[in-house]
C-alpha cells in the first residue's frame, strides 16, 4: 500500500481529498481491477470512489464467496484480487478465502474497515502482513490491511498525499546451474521419469517450456487437478489416466510446483517406491524437502528454471533426444524416412513422425544392417520420377554409415538430392570420447584395449560425401544442427550428409511405460 502522509487542513483554500479516495487511487496505481466484497460501514465510500477510477466492483452476498473470487483473479491474472470488508463478522467471514489463497499460493488483499485509531490499544484487530509486495512476491498468499474507519472519510490536502509507485514484477529467480547440471543427471539416468505438473507451474506461465521439455525428452507426464491444461491433458504423453501406476512405478519424479501433500499421497510408500528419486522445483525454500528427502531441489522460478533445464539437455555433446527433436522440428510432412542402426534406429521410431504410409524404411523383421543408402537410393529414385522435390532423409548411425557408405559414390553419380543424417556416438552401441580413447591406448595395442563396440572417435564422414561432389557438414551444437538441416532441405541440387556428434556413452532412455496404452491415455 502507498505511504500517505496526512496532513490537517491549513486555512488556504487547497483541493482536498477523502481518505477513501487514496485508497482506491493507491489500488488503481497498483494494478487492481477487481474488487469484490460486501460493504457496510465504514468501507462504501471505499467501493464508491474505486468505481469513479474504473476499478470494476462486483457486490457479493458472502463475504467468504467474495474473498474466494478476488483470490481467483489474482491466481488467473498475476496481480492481486481485493476483497472489501467490513469489521467484525465481515473479517471473519473473509478468513476462510484468506486461507485458502495462502494454501493455494494465490495473491490475495483484503481490505478490512475497523474501528477508530483512538481504540487501537483498547483491542484491535490482529493485523495481517500489509503490501501488495507481500502478496505476489516469492510464495504469493493473502495480505491484509486495516483501515480505521476515522480515515475513510478524513480530508486531507491533495499536496499531502506520497503514493507509491506501482509495485514491479516479483524478481525471476533462476536455481543454482550445479542443481540444474545434477538435476539434468538424474533425469537422464531415470528408467522410468515422471513429471508432475502442479498448479504453481500454471501460475508461473511455464506451459511453453515445460511443453517442450516434454516433448523434446519425451517424458510423461501427470497434473494435479489445477495442473492439468499446462500440457494438454490429450498430450500423448500424459499418464493421468494410469495414474496411480504411474506414481507407483516411476524411479525419478520431477516435481513442477506441486507439493507432497495428501493429493500426492505425501510422497510415501506404497503409493511410491521406496527408492524413488524426487526432483523439486519450487519457488519457496521453506517447501523444498517436505514429507521427503529430495535428491536434488531447485529453488527459483519454474518457468525460469525450466528453460534452465532445456538449456541443459542442449548441453554439450548432445544426445540422441536432443537431436531427433531438432530434425523433427524441420522435416517435411510428406517425406521418406529411412533408418538404420542400433539406438539410432530404436529412438528414431519413437521420435521421427510419419504421416503418410509406406514412408518409412529401416531394418524390418530380419534386422538387417547396411540397407540404408541402398534403401534411400530406391526412394529417391521412385520420388523423381513420381513426386519431383519429395525429399529422402536416411537417418544413420555411424556404425550402420559403415556397412554400405561407399554407396554415396553412387547417389552423388545420379545427383539424388538424398539428405544423410550420420548420428555419430564414436562406437557400435556406445564409443569413447577423443581423450579417453587415446589414455586407453597409451599402454596397450587397440587389439587389445579397444572395446570390441569402440569406433574410431570422431571420425569425419561428412568427408566422404565431398570427395564426390556432395555437401557435407560436421556439426556439433544444437545451433549448427539447425542451420545445416535449413540449408540441406532448402538445396535440391545435390546430395548432403550431416554428421551429428553426440555424447559417445548416450543411449536409450529406458521408459518402461509398457502399461500405458493409447487406448488408456
């Protein structure tokens, strides 16, 4: 609320202002829109002059219905509801609101008119925490603010009156990057990841980014009831309808401003595993480690911290979700996929959509290693004599580039505008970085050391394809990724093949959500 210094009139003849009038002008310069409440004496003249600035009244015949609809508005629009209230039974009436707003982490002020400053010793009502700052910053609840009826309708010179400037945004808090970095870990290492969605995610705004953590590391997810519409409950990847299966089964549980109370069971077996791993992200420090012990917590904004875990998933090598997430992103409806390889394969059927029938070409029944570039050849010939500018894109892992990669002589020869995709971890299954692969040789013959999965790291077979013409790239980031499937695609002229580093140990991520069903979803 507005500091006001009021000052008795002088004898000059000075415009004059009603203490109502502040009031209402101080919740004008802070924001509010709506104010709901039953009056009575002394706050009518409040209403009153809020209506004259355009604040829009709605009269209620309750003040606990009153209370829970200005506790509404600010959960729907960030900025704090009012609740005008008379004294006495009115108050009460109104605590009822009050503690569910803090419950729910709304903002909430409620305004409450008493008795005169002269009997504030002689037993006043207990005061709440007072600002609008209190209210929307941090944890956002239910503030309360007395106005003693003497000043409602107190005349003081307009000169007199400071009002506050309109109190900013809550600051966006990030977490700690090393509890980013850990977190990260942990989801990547999970066999079964689950998000929980809770309504603190809805009031952050983080649908987008929380969307496309989703999607981008395909994991399912559950909201709690005023979670739910964050992602949309018809997502394919929402477990609600398997929801006790999927709390009970899942071993790493990211926690999206939802709390352990009793709609989640208090994080408690059996409703969980014992060794489940919970992952926190809350805005409150004091919520951080209730009912259970996390494995990490995140303590900042959620949808500030979600863009900090995106960022960490674009990480550095990236993985096989990371990059099938930006190919997908860029991939025409009406292409062939081709696909061969172990997990390039594997991830690619689950990440890759197609939309149109027999598109899609990889190993098939027998398995089979080394059909992709004969495969991609056939397709690109039957789409430049039937559908001219249909695009092939052969999706490889570098095991699989070596069983038949030589046959990019021949697509360079016929100039098929074949787009090659060499998904490259350094091994068959898994490899080595550059470093550990020559501290493994430094005492001993390849023959021996090597693993028998191990490929030479980092080998350039992007090189391969521009000693015959083609375009080739060699990309590492997110960024290059990008840019090279936008300049491939947009180029019909000649054939290109884009070798992807990622993370040499990066593998599958073992969802194990065989119990849910698209018909159960």
């Amino acid at each position: 609320m507005p500091e006001s210094n009021f000052a008795e009139p002088s004898d000059r003849s000075e415009e004059q202002v009603s203490g109502a009038k502040v009031i209402a002008q101080a919740l004008k310069t802070q924001g509010v829109e709506y104010m709901f409440g039953v009056v009575g004496i002394p706050v009518i003249e409040i209403a009153v002059a809020a209506q004259e600035l355009g604040i829009r009244y709605i009269g209620m015949r309750n003040e606990q219905a009153a209370c829970y609809a200005a506790s509404a508005i600010g959960y729907l629009t960030g900025r704090p509801g009012v609740c005008l209230v008379v004294s006495g039974p009115g108050l009460i009436h109104a605590l009822g609101g009050m503690a569910n707003a803090n419950m729910n982490c709304w903002p909430l002020l409620v305004i409450g008119g008493s008795s005169e400053r002269n009997q504030e010793t002689m037993g006043a009502f207990q005061e709440f925490p007072q600002a609008v700052r209190s209210n929307i910053y941090g944890r956002p609840g239910a503030c309360y603010v007395d106005i003693p009826a003497d000043f409602v309708n107190l005349l003081v010179n307009v000169n007199s009156i400071k009002y506050t400037e309109c109190c900013m945004s809550p600051p966006v808090s990030m977490a700690e990057t090393p509890a980013v970095s850990m977190a990260a870990s942990v989801i990547r290492n999970a066999k079964q990841p689950l998000l929980i969605i809770g309504k603190g995610a809805a009031y952050a705004h983080a649908e987008e980014n929380i969307r496309k953590l989703v999607e981008q590391c395909k994991l399912p997810f559950l909201p709690t009831p005023m979670g739910k519409g964050v992602v949309p409950d018809n997502h394919p990847n929402c477990v609600g309808a398997a929801r006790s299966r999927a709390l009970q089964f899942a071993d790493v549980i990211v926690l999206f401003g939802a709390r352990l109370n009793w709609i989640l069971h208090f994080g408690l077996p059996p409703r969980y595993r014992p060794d489940v791993k919970f992952i926190q992200v809350d805005i409150c420090a004091e919520e951080l480690g209730n009912n259970v012990r996390p494995a990490v917590t995140l303590l900042g904004d959620i949808n500030a911290v979600t863009k900090q875990e995106l960022a960490s998933t674009k990480s550095l090598p990236m993985n096989y979700y990371t990059v099938f997430y930006h190919v997908q992103e860029q991939l025409p409806r009406d292409c062939f996929i081709v696909s061969e390889g172990a997990n390039t394969m594997d991830i690619g059927r689950t990440v890759l959509q197609n939309y149109l029938p027999r598109h899609r070409l990889d190993a098939g029944t027998f398995g089979t290693m080394g059909i992709g570039l004969g495969f991609a050849i056939a397709a690109a010939i039957l789409a430049k004599d039937r559908s001219p500018g249909q695009r092939v894109i052969c999706v490889e892992g570098d095991s699989a580039f070596g069983f038949s990669g030589m046959e990019v002589e021949t697509i360079c020869r016929y100039n098929l505008p074949i787009i090659i995709l060499v998904v490259n971890n350094n091994g068959i299954y898994q490899g080595f970085d550059k470093d550990s692969w020559k501290e493994m040789l430094k005492s001993q013959d390849a023959t021996i050391a090597s693993p028998p999965v191990c490929l030479l790291p980092n080998s350039h077979y992007e090189q391969v394809i521009t000693a015959f013409g083609g375009k080739g790239y060699f990309v590492q980031t997110p960024e290059e990724l990008q840019e090279s499937l936008r300049q491939t695609l947009a180029d019909t002229t000649k054939p290109s093949l884009i070798n992807i580093m990622i993370e040499p140990q990066a593998t599958r991520k073992a969802q194990d959500f065989h119990w849910l069903t698209r018909s159960n979803m």
